[in-house]
C-alpha cells in the first residue's frame, strides 16, 4: 500500500466519521429534550433502564451522547449509580444498531447513490429560521455524508488481489488459535482508539472483513477489542470529567471487560454457533465465503449484538456489585476544603452545546449553596470575641470569598466554550441567565467579606454594639438568609418553573426593615446615644446587608427571565 493510499483510506474514514458526528448532533437537537424526558421517566429499575439506555442509543446513533445523558443525571440527583448502570448496559446494546444500518444498507443497499438527492433536501432547510428545521437538515445531510462516505471507504481500500503479501502477513497471525484472538482484540482496542469511535472501527472492520484481507473469526475478535476500546476512550475523556463521569466510565469498562474475558473462553464455539445458524437459517456462511457475500456484515453484526445481549444477561443481577466496586475505585472528594473544584462541568464529555448548558446549571446550583455556606459565617463572626478562633473564622470567609471568584471565572469560562456552537433561543437566553447570576452571587461573596472586614475593625477598635442595635443586626441578618435559601431553591428547580412573587415579597421586607434601622439609626445619631464610629459600623453592615437582598433578587430575576 503507498502512501496515498493510506492518505485516502484515512480521507474515507474521517468522511464516515464527519457524516455520523453531523447526524448524532442533529438527532441529539431534535430529541435532546425528549429524550431526557424518557430517560429521567423510565429508569425506575434496571430492567426498564436497559431499555431506555438501548432505545436512545439507537434513536441517537451514539453510546457516547447517551452516556453523557446519564451522567447529567446521575449529577442532578434524578438517577443513582444503579439504575445508571442498567442505562449504560442498554447502551451497549443499542450501539449494536449502527453496525445493522451499515450492514443492510451499506453493503446490500446502494445509499451512495441516493445521497446527494438527500442532501439536495437537507440543504434548503440549513436556512431556515427554525432551530428545529436546521436540526433536521444536519440529520438529513450527516445520513447522507455517513454513507458517502463507508462508500468511499469500500472504495479506498486497495484489491487484495494486486497485495497477496498483506494476506500472507495475516495467516502468519491467523492459525495461532487463542493467541490470534487476544492479538487481533487488541488491533480493535487500538484502532477505536485511534479513530476515537467504535461506529467507525466497525464500519473499518465490517469493510477489511467484506474485502477479504481478514478472515470472519479476527474481524469478530476485532469487534471485541472495539468493545474494550470505546470504554477507554470514554475514560480518558472523563478524566476531565466530574467524579460521578468518572464512575459511569469505570461500571462501562467493568462491564465491557467481563464480558470480553467470557467471551475469549468460549470464542471458538460461539464462532462456530453463528455460522451453523446463519447456514441453515440463511443458507450464507461467513467463514465458508464464495465471492463477495453478504454473510460477512452479517455474520458479524449477529456476532455483536449477540455477543452484547448476553453480557447484559449475565451481569444485570450484579449491577449493585458492580456499583459498589465503582465507588470503592472511585471515591468522592466532597470535603468542604475541596469545594472549590468543580464537578459537575467536563469538557471532554460534552457533545452538544445543550448538554454542557445542563452540566453548568447543576454547577451554578453548587456555586448557590456556597455562597450561602459563605454567608452562614457573618452571623458567628459577630458575636466571636476569642481571638484564635475569630482569625480562624476571618480566614474562612477569605477563602471562600476566593472560591466565589473562581468559580465565576471557571463558569464563565466553560459557558463561553459552549456557546460557541450554534444554540437554541431558549439555550442561548439560559446562558445570559446564567452568567448574569453568577457574576451576582460573585458580588455577594465579595460583600460578605467586606463585611468580615468591618466586623474585623470593630472588634480590632473593641466596640460592642448595645442589645437594641445586636437585635436589629440579627432581624436584618435573618431577612436576607431566608432571600438567600429561596434564592438556593430556585435554582434548584427548573427555571421555568420559578416565580418571583415570593423573592419579590421578601426583597420589599428587607428594603422595609433596612429603612427603619435607618431611620432608628439617625435618631440615636441626633440623640447622642451612639458614638460615630460605632455608628458607621453598625450603618455600613445594614447597608452591606441590604446589597445582598438585591443581589439575590436579581438572580431570582434572572432566572425567571425578568
């Protein structure tokens, strides 16, 4: 094989590989919002998990967008490791799907000759003003490109005839019994890794395999290591995932592993099964192969799915087992000191724009309970007098005051990423949501630690507040944490779901009160019955306080869309 050859092999592949990224996106547009509906809806055990995990599997065309999914919902609270195993072993099914597609139409069906038709369709609707329509485009067009492009695959690869030297470069591997199908499931591993997509490893296995350069029983020990391989990538992607993505990718290399260990054992009789059932059912054989058959894709399409099927059979009453192992391998790192780290947001995971929107969302809730974590300490720092502990205290609000700060950046930052693909009015007018609440609940943290100042230059100066003036605090104090746990619950709840009746009712309460105490604060001012630098303090905390009842009105605002 030249140079350009290969060159134009790899061509062919990234063209399979561009036309199926295309169709997943769109399909993921279209149902992305359906599907999580169903997913969220019928995972109440595993059993039915397993079907959910398949059907959105074969409806997405894509394990990964499904895993993604799952991990989604493992983070909001919807799903437990549990029942998200069982969604992830329906995956593995479900991703069998794509071999099917491009067995039956792909090597029995002509689609290459109906492509552009399909793409002259596809096309006009790209400029529509409906997102949903566009969507729709991009499934029509990435239909058409995938089997443009397995047809160009087909084509690239060179006739075995004019490279009798590769075929005898095979057979020195191919009569070496156990040994040819541990080497042959790690060229699969290999491969899936290096073009990054079990689909595509398979549509590469189905085409070497249909052409002759391997026989049936190493493209199925291929399909194996394939298997092994899409599990790998799924962990290295989700090492810059959050821990809950972490332990999805460790049950999927659990299971998968397994099963590629049982199946080693019994290859040769399975092998065997599948050929005597395809000659007396089918009257095809794919290890006996006269002429271009179809019983290769075939073959190995029952040999996947089969192969799938019964490894979910066999591990579906160890689903618990494997959960534990997963937690045990993969601990949870929730201290207080860690919280600055975000775990809900992994880049590496994220396949569509809305799917990253949700993982931030669950990280603008965590960014929430800290900032009301932070302000939980301006109560005990008011009435801390014991020197070693109010600079431990002093030294808290200053390091969660820096968490504030790093998780707008880190939030933004991540947002602006995602906003970088095309996004759905809806989506994109969550995003403004979301940036506008986090930069307010960054002005919270940065008040609150003003605030620590102030307390901090009270007690330095050795003033102590008079009972009516502790009270007043205390009244104003506990106005603005019930604004800030309603605040908390909001965004805790689907946004459309949110009212600002009640965090209007409670803004006009703090804005009443903070009047008052004004209002009480000037008279004693007027009467002498409290020293100006004790006064400013005291007038400088309400003040403080009242900014972050706007604050948090604002974000209830935001998240209403007012």
């Amino acid at each position: 094989m030249s140079l350009y050859e290969f060159i134009i092999i790899i061509g062919a592949l990234g063209f399979f590989i561009f036309g199926m990224k295309v169709m997943s996106d769109g399909i993921q547009k279209v149902a992305g919002s359906k599907m999580r509906k169903i997913l969220s809806g019928m995972t109440s055990n595993r059993f039915l998990g397993i079907a959910t995990g398949f059907m959105i599997t074969a409806l997405l065309q894509s394990s990964s967008a499904t895993t993604v999914m799952i991990v989604s919902f493992v983070n909001a609270g919807l799903l437990t490791l549990v029942e998200s195993i069982g969604v992830i072993m329906g995956a593995n099914i479900g991703t069998t799907i794509t071999a099917w597609l491009i067995s039956i139409l792909g090597f029995k069906v002509k689609i290459s000759s109906i492509a552009l038709p399909i793409i002259a369709i596809g096309f006009p609707m790209m400029f529509s003003s409906r997102a949903n329509i566009r969507s729709w485009a991009e499934v029509f067009i990435g239909f058409a490109l995938l089997f443009m492009g397995l047809d160009e695959l087909k084509n690239s690869v060179p006739d075995l005839k004019q490279n009798p030297e590769f075929l005898s470069f095979l057979s020195d591997y191919a009569g070496m019994g156990y040994l040819s199908t541990i080497i042959f499931i790690g060229v699969g591993t290999i491969l899936t890794l290096v073009v990054q997509s079990s689909s595509a490893a398979m549509a590469l296995t189905l085409v070497m395999c249909y052409e002759g350069y391997i026989p049936f029983e190493l493209a199925a020990a291929m399909v194996l290591g394939e298997n092994i391989g899409t599990t790998i990538t799924a962990n290295l992607a989700a090492l810059v995932g959050n821990v809950h993505a972490k332990r999805a990718a460790r049950a999927h290399f659990i299971f998968n592993i397994f099963g590629v260990i049982w199946m080693i054992i019994l290859f040769p009789l399975f092998i065997t099964n599948i050929d005597a059932y395809m000659s007396s059912n089918m009257g095809l054989s794919p290890i006996n192969v006269v002429g271009e058959s179809v019983a290769i894709p075939i073959g190995l399409s029952i040999f996947h799915t089969t192969f799938n099927i019964l490894n979910v059979v066999l591990l579906v009453g160890f689903v618990p087992l494997i959960s534990r192992i997963v937690i045990k391998i993969q601990p949870s790192k929730g201290d207080l000191d860690e919280l600055f780290h975000l775990e809900h947001i992994g880049t590496g995971l994220m396949s569509t724009p809305e799917l990253s929107i949700i993982e931030a969302n669950k990280e603008v809730s965590k960014f929430g309970s800290i900032v009301l974590k932070l302000y939980s300490f301006i109560p005990h720092l008011l009435v801390e007098k014991e020197g070693k502990k109010l600079r431990d205290r002093m030294a808290r609000v200053k390091k969660y005051e820096e968490i504030t700060d790093k998780m707008e950046m880190e939030i933004a930052d991540y947002l602006a990423k995602a906003s970088q693909g095309r996004l759905s009015d809806s989506v994109s007018t969550k995003v403004r949501s979301m940036i506008s609440i986090i930069n307010d609940m960054e002005r919270i943290g940065d008040i609150c630690y003003q605030m620590s100042i102030e307390i901090e230059r009270k007690n330095e100066k050795k003033i102590s507040f008079n009972k009516e003036l502790d009270s007043n605090l205390e009244e104003l104090l506990g106005a603005v944490n019930n604004s800030l746990e309603l605040m908390n619950k909001n965004l805790n709840t689907h946004y459309s779901q949110v009212s600002l009746s009640k965090a209007d009712e409670l803004e006009v309460g703090i804005n009443k009160l903070r009047d008052r105490l004004k209002q009480d604060y000037l008279e004693r001012i007027e009467k002498g019955n409290i020293k100006i630098s004790e006064g400013m303090i005291y007038i400088n905390l309400v003040h403080s306080l009242e900014k972050i009842g706007d604050h948090v009105f604002n974000i209830t605002e935001a998240i209403t869309g007012n």
